[in-house]
C-alpha cells in the first residue's frame, strides 16, 4: 500500500517542476520499458521537458520498440541535469548504475516500484509490494499525482502489465491488474495488438536458437529443478542477440513437475547471468539475494560469482538445498 503521505509529496514535486529523468533498471523488461515510456507520456502531456534513459549498455528488446515515445529513449551520456529524477520498476539505486551519481543533484528521486526488496531509496517512494507490475502502480496513482493517462501512455503501461503477468497468469495477477488492463481496453487498447507485436516477433534465427537451448535442457526430477544454458558461441551460430533470449525462461516452464527453471547465460564479458523461475510454493527470490542479485518471490536472478557453468550451477544448487 502506498501512503497517503507519499501521494501528496509526489503530486507537490509534479507541481512545482517542468522537467523530469525517468529511469528504468538495466537488462530492460517489458515493464520497465512500458512504465518508463508511459510515464514519460503523461508528463510530457503536463508539458514537462523529459528525457527517457537506461543504464548503459542501451539495449531495448525490439519487440518494444513499437510503443509510442520508444524513439525517445536515449543514453545516459549527455544527460546533465533534470529537477524530478523518476527511478521506476528498479528495486535499488545500483540498477541505476551510473545514474547514481546524478541522484544528489536532483530536487527529488521519485521511486516507483514493486519489487519487495526495494530499498525505499526515493526522496518520495511509490512502491507497493502487491502489484503486479510496475505500471500497475503508474496506471493508478498517476491521477492522484496530477498526470493524465493518454491512450497512448496506457497502451506502454497495458504492455508493462501483460509481460509482467505472463499474460495475466502469473501468481502475481490479481482482481486489480485485471481491473486496470480491463479500464485500459475500454479506452481503446487492443490486447491483440501487443499480442502481435510482443509474443509474434521472434526472428527465425531466435526460433532455431530455443530448439537448441531447449534439446539440451535438463531436467532433475527429485529436486524439480529443470535449466538450460545459452552461450556466446550458441548466440554466435545462430545469429542472435541476448536481448532476444529474454522469454526463453517461459518455454521451460512448460514443463509437468517442475518447481524451478533456471537459464544460464553467458554474458559478453564472460561472467554468467542466472535468471531463476518458480512455482509459488518455492520463494526463488530469497534464492538470488544470497547470491548477490534480485527480484521477486517467484522471478528472480543474478550474476553469478563463478566463472564457469558447471561452478555457477553448484552455487545455485547449493543456495537451494538440493545436490
Ligand atoms: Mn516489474
């Protein structure tokens, strides 16, 4: 629940100023994207100057990039000064990377989020651990702040609800993101649409690629730990980027009996990336803050402090209990 405090500090830090950062979280999700970018819109509408940045490297999921305002968004470099800095779906300030220097020249970080371990860094923060998506929050206190919702703004937030829920099935759906995604068809979204755009854009290549990954994938049946690895040299054959890889995770979870999914990647620098999935009953988020990184109860992750496959997957094994 948010404090009726925090709403009124917010709406007087949106009334006092003109121009904003909105910032979304490195590694840049569906709702990080449709959240920054909505945002952004309804300010712009309030006829605020905005600048629409990631952390570095700058790499957006193409199937984004058919939301409206995508073409705004840009580096961090040459972004000097703003009066509102809108940190939005990032649980802490170092998934703001460099933009943790700019924080104290801001007159307020307005911190919008839903993940639970969110370190309540804002000057203001609007975070509520029950929503389903960070755009949920958006959809809702954005009146209460003094923004309106464009249609346009709603399709970026619609687009940020339905991948944060895995298309309203996930444990994190409720009556309420079921309320708002109804409220935003109503006003003209088309589900089908964001269907088209997010879930039917995969290049051949990406298909060929989930063949692989997912031919090769074990499955531990006593644990119902079920993971699969992607590779530079993989994403070399096939001709893929790792932006590309983001929902493979989805296609494991397919699987009758499983508990965890887990993907280990490989990253360009050579550390590896482990993003973890569960069912409800295993809190796989508690997982990845023992090993340095984050998330929720049942989507989580973190870069693994070994330096090869078979060392990263002791580690997890060993941060679940099984071996
Ligand atoms: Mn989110």
């Amino acid at each position: 629940m948010i404090k009726e405090k925090e709403l009124k500090e917010a709406l007087r830090f949106v009334e006092q100023c003109s121009s904003a950062v909105v910032l979304g979280h490195e590694n840049p999700d569906g709702d990080a994207v449709g959240s920054s970018l909505g945002l952004a819109l309804m300010l712009e509408d309030k006829g605020y100057r905005v600048t629409v940045s990631f952390p570095e490297p700058l790499r957006i999921p193409h199937r984004y990039l058919f939301l409206p305002g995508a073409e705004k968004l840009q580096t961090p470099e040459g972004i000097s000064d703003c009066e509102i800095l809108f940190a939005v779906d990032c649980a802490n300030p170092d998934r703001l990377d460099l933009f943790r220097d700019f924080i104290p020249k801001c007159r307020a970080v307005i911190n919008i989020d839903h993940h639970p371990d969110n370190t309540m860094f804002g000057t203001v923060n609007l975070v509520d651990h029950e929503a389903a998506a960070t755009a949920e929050i958006i959809y809702a206190v954005g009146p209460q702040i003094g923004l309106r919702i464009s249609k346009d703004a709603a399709l970026c937030l619609y687009t940020g609800i339905v991948t944060d829920t895995g298309r309203f099935q996930f444990s994190n759906t409720r009556e309420e993101t079921l309320r708002i995604a109804s409220e935003i068809v109503h006003m003209g979204v088309d589900p089908s649409y964001v269907y088209e755009n997010v879930y039917q854009s995969d290049s051949l290549e990406y298909v060929r690629l989930l063949g692989k990954v997912l031919s090769e994938a074990v499955f531990e049946k006593e644990s119902g730990l079920i993971y699969a690895v992607v590779t530079r040299a993989d994403l070399d054959e096939f001709g893929v980027n790792m932006e590309e890889t983001e929902d493979l995770i989805d296609a494991l979870r397919t699987l009758k009996g499983h508990r965890i999914a887990a993907i280990f990647k490989e990253l360009k620098d050579g550390r590896i990336r482990v993003s973890l999935r569960s069912r409800n009953d295993v809190d796989i988020g508690s997982v990845a803050r023992k090993l340095g990184g984050g998330g929720h109860r049942v989507a989580a992750g973190y870069v693994s402090s070994k330096s090869t496959i078979e060392d990263a997957l002791l580690e997890l094994k060993g941060a679940i209990g099984v071996d």
